[in-house]
C-alpha cells in the first residue's frame, strides 16, 4: 500500500498528522503534509485510510 499527498491541495490542517503520526509529516514552515514514507508501514494500514477519509481537502491518496 502506498500514500500519496497532492501539495497543490493540502492547506495544512494537520489532521493526517493526528490520526496517523508515524505515517506523516509536517512541514516547519506551512503544515503542509507529506508522507514519512511512500510506503505505508505494516501496521498502519487502518490509521493512514482513516486520515485519506478525515482530509477535507482530499488531498491524501491510496495507490
């Protein structure tokens, strides 16, 4: 499983972050997200779809 976040569409709600910490990332300077690593750890699976269904910029995918 992969994740994905579209820069252009993330406006840093940091929601992702919350839900799924060990899987995202913020940036110092916005909040804007990003994931710690393209490919979702085991384990993590459940946490990183709950954050793709909390972002309300939908701008979080699964590959």
């Amino acid at each position: 499983m992969k994740v994905r976040v579209d820069g252009e569409r993330c406006q840093g709600h940091t929601l992702c972050a919350m839900i799924a910490p060990e899987s995202f990332e913020l940036d110092d300077v916005d909040g804007h997200s990003s994931p710690v690593n393209e490919e979702v750890a085991a384990g993590q699976e459940d946490k990183v779809r709950e954050a793709v269904h909390s972002c309300p910029e939908q701008a979080i995918s699964i590959v």
